[in-house]
C-alpha cells in the first residue's frame, strides 16, 4: 500500500490535524509576514483586516473568516469584514445581538477564546444553531476575542464548514496571534483617528485665527467629527442675533434640500433636537426620531432623508449666551457613547471659538462701516460704494446722484423732548427711507440729522423723482414713545459727472443743494447749480458774523406798536431784532434768522432778545409811561428743554412783572409732543408769562391743541391781512380763525395792517386787536421814547 493509500484512509480531521502541524512553520512564516506588510501603513483599517481574514482562511484552511466589532453601546457586534474561502468573497454588515445570543456574547467577554468544535452543541455557541449555523453549513467555531486597549472590543471568528474538526493548539495559537494583530490594526487606526483629530482641530484654530470665513471653518470642523465615524452627519446651526431663528451654518454631509426646509427656524420647546436644545439650553438626545415627539412636526422631513437619530448639543459663548448648536444625525436608531460625548464636546468648543471669534468680525465690521443708531451704512461705507459707482457709471457712460438730505427743525425734537425721542425718530426715518429705495442704492447716515442717498446709474429726472417719493414718505406723521411727531426734510441733489468728478465734490455740491433747499422754505429738493457755491460762502460768512454781531453788541430792538381797534389805544409793543453790520449796513431778520436757527446760535441772540425787551420795558416803565406788555418771537429751536429757566432768571434779572412779556410761539413749537409741551406751556403760564401764536393759520396743526394749551392770543397772519379785501378765501379763514379764537376766549389781533380798509374790514369781522404800517413801523428806541414822550404829553 503506497502513501497515497494511506492518505485515503485517515478521516478529514486527520489529515487536517497532520497538515496543520506540518504547516506551523508556515503559519509561523506568515504571522512574521503579516507583521511586517502593509497592514500598519495601510490608511483604512478596513483593507488592513481583509488582509488579516484571507490570509488566516488561506493558512488554516478554514472556510469562512471573519473579524466583528462590538457596538458602542455593545448590545452587538457587526461584521467588518467575512472572508469566504471558496468563493473568495469579502462581504460586511451582519449584526448579532446580544439579546439574541447571551451566551456568545458571555463567552467574548470572559474566554481568552471560544473553541467549539461541535458548534452547534458548545455552550457559548449553541444558540446561533437554527439562525446561523445551519444557514451556513457552520459546524466549528474557534471564536478570538479582539482586546483593544485592553478593552474587548470584538472577535475574530473561524467558522467551519463541513464535518466537525477538532481545532488544533497550534490554530488556536494561529487565530489568537492574528486576533492580536487586528488589534493592533484597530488601535493603530483609532491613534490616527485621533492624531487626525488634535490636527484637525489645529488646523481649525488656524483657519479660525486668519480669518476663514465661518462656514468654512464649519464645514472643516463637520467633516474632521465625521471623519471620526462614518455613521455620522454633522450640522452646526447658529442663533440669529435675534436670539430666536436657527440659521445653517455647515452642514457637509446632509443634501441641501434638508437643510433649506429646517433653515430660519425659530427655537422652542418641542423644535426637533435642535431648536429644542437651543431653546433648553441643554443637549437634546434623539435616539428614534419616528417616535420622539419633540420631531413630531419634522418627522416626515428627517424620514424623507434617511435620518433616524439626532442628537444636538447647544453651543455657548464665554458668556453663557447660545450661540448655535452642534448636531450629529445618524441613518439609524442611536445612543451616544462615551466617544461621541467626547467628540462632540471637543467640537462645540472649537466651533464657539469660530463662532464668536466671526461674531466679533461682524461687530468690528458694523462699527467701521455702520452708523449703530441706524444701521444704515456710515460715511465710510458711502464714500467707498459712491467711488465704485462712479467708477461704473464711468466705465458705461452713465448717470449717478447723489441725495443730501437734512431734517427740517430736527434739534426743536432733540432739545425740547430729549434725545432718546429725537433717536427713535431718527431709527423711523431710516426705516422708511430704506423701505422706498432699490436694493441697489444706498442710504447712509452722516450723522446728526443728516443723510446721504446713493443713487447708481440715475439721471436727474429719476434722481427727482426719488427725492419726490421720500419728501412724501418722511412727511408722514410718527408715534415716537406716545409723542406724535412730523418733520419734513430739504434735499440737495448732485449728478455725476455734470455736478462733480469725484464722491467729496458731489457730497459737497448736494449739501450745498440741500442748503438752497432750506432757503427755499424747506420740505423741498433742489438740484445743485454752481451759482449756489456763492450762496454757501454768504451763508457761511453770515454765519461767523453772527457770532462776532454777538460779541460785539451789533445787536438792537425795534418795538412795533399794537393796537386795540375798537379803541385806537396801545395794548402792547411787538420787539423786532435789528444787526447792524459795520460793512454790510443793516442786515434785514429775514435773511439772518434762518440761518441762527439752523446753526443753533438763535438760542444765544433767542435770550438777547427777551433779556433787552425785559430790561427795555422795565426802563420805560420806571419813566413813569404807561406799562403795555412786550411781545417776543421765539424760534423753534429756542424752545430747548430749559427754556422756562431762561425766562425764569431774565424775568428775575430784569425785574420784569411777568405778565409784561408775551412769547410769540409758532405752531410748529406747539405741535411738537403735545403732551411734554402742554406741561413746559403751564409751567410758563404759572409764571404769569403771556403765550401768543404766531403767524395763526400757516401751519398745518390740528386746532383741538388750541382749547388744551394755555394760550391768549392769536396773531393773525399778514399773507391773510394782505389780500383779505380782494381774496375771499382769506377773509374766510381770518372770519373763521377770529370766530375760533373768541369761542375759546382769546384775544385775536392781526399782523401786517397797512390801510384803512384792511382795518375797517378786521374790525367788521370782529377782530380785536392790529399791528402794521398803517399804525406805526418798528420804531427804534429813541423813535418809540419820543412816541411816548408825546402820547404821555398828549394824554
Ligand atoms: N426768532 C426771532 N425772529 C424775529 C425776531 N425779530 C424779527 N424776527 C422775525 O424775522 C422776520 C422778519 O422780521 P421783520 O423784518 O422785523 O418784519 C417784521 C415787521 O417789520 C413786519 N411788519 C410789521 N408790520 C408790517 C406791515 O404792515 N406790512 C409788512 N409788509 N410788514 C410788516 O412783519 C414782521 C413781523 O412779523 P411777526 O414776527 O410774524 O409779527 C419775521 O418773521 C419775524 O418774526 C427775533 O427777535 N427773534
């Protein structure tokens, strides 16, 4: 019988026994050689362990080799890779429950390895019979655990197909030597995992330091998390600065489509993970989103795409402040273990770091380029889009304008109600103003009341067109802290290139304009003309003139005499400033006073005025002529908050009995905040001061004011007297303003007589008192001390 007999005559375990010995050096051979292959440089662990199970199928002669890791919360373990012998197959994904199979896994955790040679009757293994074994025609099982980091973390299993075998010492040897290198594989990959990790992060922190804009930074921190498991899809979401809104922030994994439909979401109790993480302020842990009822809203949308598991982490600022929030969805059910803890703790606090550290950038970025008031670009951010638009207008042969728009009597509303009124009426008009422009111009905030609108490739026609629609729009009334307001603006406007080549010469031209504008009454626009820089120098010069008019006493009063029609007797003295200039001659108010009011120097010659017509009055009155109260004019921005303690200390410094001075108010001091007014008016009455209105009937001020102030006279005014002969309509309404006046019991006198018949018209209407030429013109103080001297005389 030759060997070839013999060999037919042993049993398959046998010979397996025999070859297996004779190959321990082979095996021997091919650990050696595994050591020193490319499964440490391999860069996926996944290629390394394939290579581990073919060459074990191939050295053992075993038909299926497979390498298994537990799941992070080890309820499981799924197959990473199952090499089949004969067909030379790699396959993964098998997933074995602990609860299915108690035993095995029992038999992991405690055996150093499960040898089972008659699988289907050995304790541990038993229990895979009907599942498993039979399926796959497995009858022996040499199962190695994996111990990685000392930890078991999964196993290398030898399946058999066939008859029984009884697994030799030297395969047991065989498998425990490769289980050992798989961990090795393993805890080589989770090294560079996190190596990768700490670089990673380095990395972020460099991007985050030179600036890479935020969601970039976002999405390399998404990718690094992911990069950690590849079960995970991150999402970083950032809280609007409403403190309410979720908005995207990186999201590189999840599709686009997703993340628009849960964009712009406003956080809450019961808002996915997210929203209800952020809203908490506490991580949220999804680890079925079908069936937790915080995505009850959301569900359909998280199933459309495949997403199970959410779990969402709220990140904070140093300040405890919500800044976004940090997620990890997974495709299937999940808990978190201590690795994605960990994970996703070190990923909130590189993604605050980029949060705040853009955050920061914004503000810098608002402060150099926004007015913070408004919101509105500043002049910095103006000049720097007005060049790019005069570089374009030049590059296509275009048009741009440029508007300069001012507030008419802004400072009255700073002064008399405070600045926190004058703001919010600023933060209105910013709004409208924005609201009735193109996204493609720009409005800016100079400062003060002052505002410069952008318009890119506009003509003039168009340019007036604009100025026309935001003249409407200003003009609307405003609810500022229950003060009812109006105002008005003056618009300059200038054209590129006929009004100027570059951005500080139309700036210049438009207020120049806007300055016309005022001039021209105001609530208007007008267009810049090189005749007006002439205008500009003598506004300017009138300006400093004043001030030195001041200093020098080039200030004097003339008094006009009022009368009583039915009597003819002098019922009071109107005092009307005078500047004699040492070059220009007399300077009419008319041209003067505008100016004073928009410079703010009508506050200092506004007190000059009482003070001289207070001390003027006392003096004529210690000559023993005949006491007739003094009115004064009071511009708008005269009325500052501490108006009355002016009035207070001139009425104590002069002497002057109170009700000898009378404050000729406009409508539009009276219109300005009913209520703060009504207060400020009584206090001035309680004084014993006298209040008149001025030019009655110019404004366009609701009347019903008129039965609440404490008012005692309206001043009728002279465009009415002027025509009331000729003109029906103005006799109307001076019929209607005396008729108005005697039912609230005030006295009407009207401005601007000038012959008898005017008079002797008043006078059938009704009226009570005149002043005008037709009486006496504003008399100097020599002139108006002979007008007593002889009416003393005379009488
Ligand atoms: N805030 C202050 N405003 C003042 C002061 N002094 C004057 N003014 C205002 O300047 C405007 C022009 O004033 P003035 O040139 O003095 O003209 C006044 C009168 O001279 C003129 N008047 C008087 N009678 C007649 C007349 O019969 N016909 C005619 N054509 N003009 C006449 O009217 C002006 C008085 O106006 P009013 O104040 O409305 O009574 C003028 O708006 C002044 O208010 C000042 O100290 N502070």
């Amino acid at each position: 019988m030759g060997v070839g007999m013999k060999e037919q005559l042993k049993t398959p375990a046998e010979k397996r026994l025999r070859r297996s010995r004779n190959s321990l050096l082979e095996q021997q051979r091919a650990l050696a050689s595994l050591t020193r292959s490319e499964i440490f440089s391999a860069e996926d662990a996944l290629e390394a362990i394939r290579l581990l199970t073919r060459t074990t199928a191939r050295e053992l002669e075993i038909e299926r080799i497979s390498v298994w890791r537990f799941s992070e919360d080890r309820l499981a373990i799924k197959c990473m890779d199952l090499y089949e012998r004969s067909q030379q197959r790699h396959s993964s994904g098998m997933i074995l429950r602990r609860e299915d199979f108690p035993n095995y896994f029992e038999g992991l955790e405690t055996e150093e390895a499960i040898v089972a040679d008659d699988a289907r009757h050995h304790a541990f293994t038993a229990q895979f019979t009907d599942v498993y074994l039979h399926p796959f025609g497995i009858t022996s099982m040499l199962d190695v655990p994996i111990h990685v980091f000392g930890r078991v973390e999964g196993a290398l299993c030898c399946e058999h197909t066939g008859e029984p075998l009884n697994w030799t010492a030297e395969e047991r040897f065989f498998a425990i030597a490769v289980a050992n290198l798989a961990a090795l594989v393993i805890e080589q990959c989770e090294r560079r995992r996190a190596e990768a990790l700490v670089r990673s992060q380095r990395d972020m922190l460099e991007l985050i330091a030179n600036g890479a804009p935020l969601e970039h930074t976002l999405t390399a921190l998404a990718r690094t998390i992911e990069q950690q498991d590849d079960k995970i899809l991150c999402s970083v979401l950032i809280l609007d600065e409403d403190g309410v809104h979720l908005r995207h922030g990186a999201a590189p994994s999840i599709p686009d489509s997703y993340i628009r439909q849960i964009d712009g979401l406003a956080i809450g109790p019961s808002v996915g993970s997210c929203g209800t993480a952020a809203f908490h302020r506490q991580t949220v842990i999804v680890s079925d989103i079908r069936t937790d009822p915080r995505w009850a809203a959301y569900r359909d949308i998280a199933e459309e795409y495949g997403l199970r598991a959410c779990w969402s982490t709220p990140i904070f600022d140093a300040r405890q402040n919500v800044l976004g929030t940090f997620a990890v969805y997974f495709r299937e059910p999940q808990w978190p273990s201590e690795k994605h803890l960990r994970l996703v703790e070190s990923a909130i606090h590189t993604a605050a770091i980029a949060i705040e550290r853009s955050r920061v950038e914004d503000r810098i970025q608002r402060l150099a380029f926004y007015d913070p008031l408004t919101g509105l670009p500043n002049r910095a951010l103006l000049m720097d889009r007005a060049a790019q638009a005069l570089a374009l207008s030049a590059r296509d042969n275009k048009e741009t304008s440029l508007l300069f728009l001012d507030l008419d009597r802004f400072k009255m509303v700073n002064d008399s109600l405070g600045h926190h009124v004058g703001d919010g009426l600023l933060r209105s008009i910013a709004g409208r103003l924005r609201s009735c422009l193109r996204e493609s111009d720009t409005v800016s905030r100079l400062g003060g009341d002052e505002f410069v609108v952008l318009l890119p490739e506009t003509g003039s026609e168009e340019a007036a067109q604009t100025a026309e629609r935001i003249l409407g729009v200003v003009a609307q009334p405003y609810l500022i802290e229950d003060y009812r307001l109006s105002t008005t603006p003056s618009i300059g406007i200038s054209v590129y290139p006929r009004d100027g080549s570059d951005v500080e010469a139309l700036v210049k031209h438009a207020d120049t304009a806007m300055y016309q504008a005022k001039e021209k009454g105001r609530n208007t626009y007008q267009f810049f003309t090189e005749d007006m820089n002439f205008a500009v120098l003598e506004r300017l010069t009138i300006e400093s003139g004043l001030r030195q008019a001041l200093d020098h006493g080039a200030f004097v009063l003339e008094f006009q005499p009022q009368y009583d029609i039915a009597t003819h007797r002098l019922v009071g003295l109107e005092a009307l400033i005078r500047w004699q200039h040492p070059e220009w001659g007399r300077v009419p108010p008319s041209r003067f006073i505008p100016i004073a009011e928009d410079s703010g120097l009508i506050v200092l010659i506004g007190e000059w005025v009482i003070h001289e017509a207070c001390r003027q009055n006392v003096y004529r009155q210690s000559l023993g002529f005949e006491k007739v109260p003094v009115a004064v004019n009071i511009a708008s921005p005269q009325f500052i908050q501490r108006f009355e303690d002016v009035v207070e200390r001139v009425l104590s410094e002069t002497g002057m009995e109170p009700q000898y001075l009378e404050l000729e108010l406009t409508e539009g001091i009276v219109m300005q905040g009913e209520s703060s007014i009504q207060k400020r008016l009584h206090k001035l009455k309680d004084m014993g001061v006298k209040l008149a209105i001025d030019d009655f009937g110019t404004g366009y001020s609701s009347l019903s004011y008129l039965k609440r102030f404490p008012i005692d006279r309206l001043k009728i005014d002279q465009s009415f007297v002027r025509d009331i002969i000729d003109d029906q309509d103005d006799l109307a309404i001076t019929r209607a303003v005396i008729s108005l006046g005697h039912s609230l019991r005030l006295l009407v006198i009207a401005e601007g007589v000038e012959t008898e018949q005017q008079l002797a018209f008043l006078r059938e209407v009704g009226c009570d008192q005149a002043q005008g030429f037709y009486f006496s013109p504003p008399l100097s103080i020599k002139a108006l001390g002979d007008w007593f001297f002889q009416n003393s005389k005379a009488s």
